[in-house]
C-alpha cells in the first residue's frame, strides 16, 4: 500500500520557491513588502505542491476571523416574508464570495441584545452589518465604538455622525412617488407610511408631507402599517372608514400597496380610476399585482453588495466617506 503523501507546509513551499518561510508567510497574507519575483516564485511553488493556507493560524497571526456578521434586528417570521432581505442579502453574499470572508447571519429580537453584545464583542467576527434599524436599538449604534460597523439604512434617533451608512435617499424617493400622483391630476392624496420606529419609513412620510406642504394640500390622511400586505389592507379600511374621499395614495413600501389595492379592489373601486398608487420597491408586490405598480425601484442587491464592501474597507483602515446613498429610479406602471 503506497504511503500518502505529506500534506504541503509552508517550509516546503518556502525550500522550492528557493525563499524564507517568513517570505511565504508575508505572500500568503498579501503584504506589499515582497518584490514581484518572490511573489512569482511563491505562488508557483503554493500551485505546484496544492499548499492550501491555514486560515485558522493566519487568522492569529493577523488577529483577525475572517469573518463578518449580517445583523437583522427583526423577528424570523418578518425576515423569511420581506422581500427586501431577500435581495440585500445575496447582494452581500455576492461580494463575499471574492474575499476571504465568511458571513454569519444573526436574526435577532429585540430580547436577543445582550447574547448579541456577548457574540459581536467577543472577537467572533471582524465586523457587522446592520439591517433595518429600530429607534430602540441602541446597541447597535454604540457598537460602532468597539467594532467596524456598517448600517444598510439610517439608524433612527441617535445623533452618531461618525457612523457609516449606506442607503438611498428616502425622503427624496417619497417625494418624487408623491409628485408623479400630482402630475397626473391627483389633488386629495393619502398615505399609509411604514413604522415611525425606522428611519426609512419616517423619512418616507416626510417626503410625502414636504411635498404636499409645497403644494398647499392638507396632509392629516395618513394611517400606519408595519411593511406587510396584510397591515396595508388593514390601514387601507381605516382611512376609507374615515369617510373622507381622495384620490391619491403613496404606499410606503410595495407590500402595503398590495395590501391596500387588494382591499379597493374588494370595494369596488377603481385603480387608477378613481384612485391612483405609487410605491417605492420594485418587487414581485409591485410587479404582479393588478395593475401593476408605479413604484421607486432602489438597487438592493447592489446596496448588498456595497455595504459589504464598505465594511472590509473600513476593516482595512481606509477612509471612507461615512453616508453612501445609491441611485433610484422611477418606474411607472399602470396604477396611475
């Protein structure tokens, strides 16, 4: 029976690359400090033998994991039904998968904060992303303090100018959902606007209030929804329970359009007829749903991607800007 053979090291790699073992090291770690021909004359040799570095003995050398954490302050049912997450997190995945890094995904409750605190601060990972602030996660923010942090979206209530956010710009998104009711003759609008806990949804009710205020319109038609289809159908009977007719409305997000469409629908009112829709997602709520939606699409896998590698950046010490906001783009559809 033959006798396996050794698996490589690096002291065989750095005998038939003809260079230091300290040399292999600094190649295999991506250090600037080796001239071109020792690189060419290590990778050939790391290539020749199979030598697969040993992360785990790289990563105490460096004092780093490799690793970093996709933080989602909500509850698992709400993660699995939003399709938000469904796009942003491949996004990240995405640009992970041409690093060294791996991801870990926390869901976490608000009841969770202080196994997070345990996990995030005992050097698990080298950083975290944190998805869908609320204005009681207080953690999060102070996080940033201890550990490179990136928010996907604003933090709400905290005065943090030093933090690093990547987002659209959800005031202008409303806005321009809101002014496309109005160019379309649209004069009586209201608006079911997202949780006033998130920074998104509070700025997406002040896109909408800034718009009308511009234009002399009263804005007191407003209800509240949680994101999903079902609280928008829910927001869409009290506002037509109020009696008050109008016919425009800015839906904070595309499942509470879907929500609130189904129930004008069961009413037998028409859209865009006697009521005309915009959104902001461009998902499958705005997509398949009769009529289509008019919405604002904002690149979420792309946003995946960025906040990604805005963290490994700040990982890296590099200076970065501290707000990134990524492009919309208006889509107009059949509900107005």
């Amino acid at each position: 029976m033959a006798t396996p053979a050794p698996t490589p090291t690096l002291e065989m790699v750095a005998a038939l690359a003809g260079v230091s073992r300290s040399t292999v090291s600094r190649v295999v770690n991506a250090s600037p400090s080796v001239t071109p021909a020792a690189v060419a004359a290590v990778n050939a040799a790391i290539e020749q033998l199979g030598y697969v570095p040993n992360q785990a003995a790289r990563s105490l050398a460096s004092h780093r994991t490799r690793t970093i954490a996709l933080v989602i302050p909500e509850n698992t049912a709400r993660f699995f039904a939003d399709p938000y997450y469904a796009a942003v997190v491949p996004g990240v995945a995405q640009y992970l998968s041409t690093t060294e890094y791996s991801l870990t995904l926390l869901i976490a409750s608000e009841h969770d904060e202080d196994k997070m605190r345990r996990y995030l601060l005992s050097g698990n990972v080298d950083g975290a992303l944190i998805l869908s602030h609320h204005n009681n996660d207080r953690f999060y923010v102070q996080l940033a303090h201890s550990l490179p942090v990136v928010f996907g979206g604003r933090p709400t209530g905290f005065d943090a100018p030093d933090i690093h956010i990547v987002d659209i710009d959800n005031k202008a998104a409303a806005a321009t959902a809101t002014r496309v009711l109005l160019e379309h003759g649209r004069r009586r609008l209201a608006t079911i606007a997202g949780p006033q806990t998130i920074a998104s949804a509070i700025d997406r009710l002040g896109g909408w209030r800034e718009i009308l205020a511009a234009e002399g319109i009263q804005d007191d038609l407003v209800e509240y929804a949680d994101w999903s289809a079902a609280s928008g159908a829910d927001a869409m009977r009290s506002l037509l329970a109020r009696g008050v007719d109008f016919d425009g409305l800015f839906a904070a997000s595309a499942q509470i359009a879907f929500g609130a469409l189904g129930v004008l629908h069961e009413r037998g009112l028409d859209v865009p007829g006697q009521i005309a829709i915009t959104t902001i997602d461009n998902d499958q709520y705005a997509q398949t749903s009769s009529p289509a939606l008019t919405t604002i699409e904002q690149p979420t896998t792309t946003q995946g991607s960025m906040i990604a590698e805005t963290l490994l950046r700040l990982i890296d010490g590099e200076e970065i800007d501290h707000l990134t906001l990524m492009p919309t783009t208006l889509i107009e559809r059949e509900s107005v």
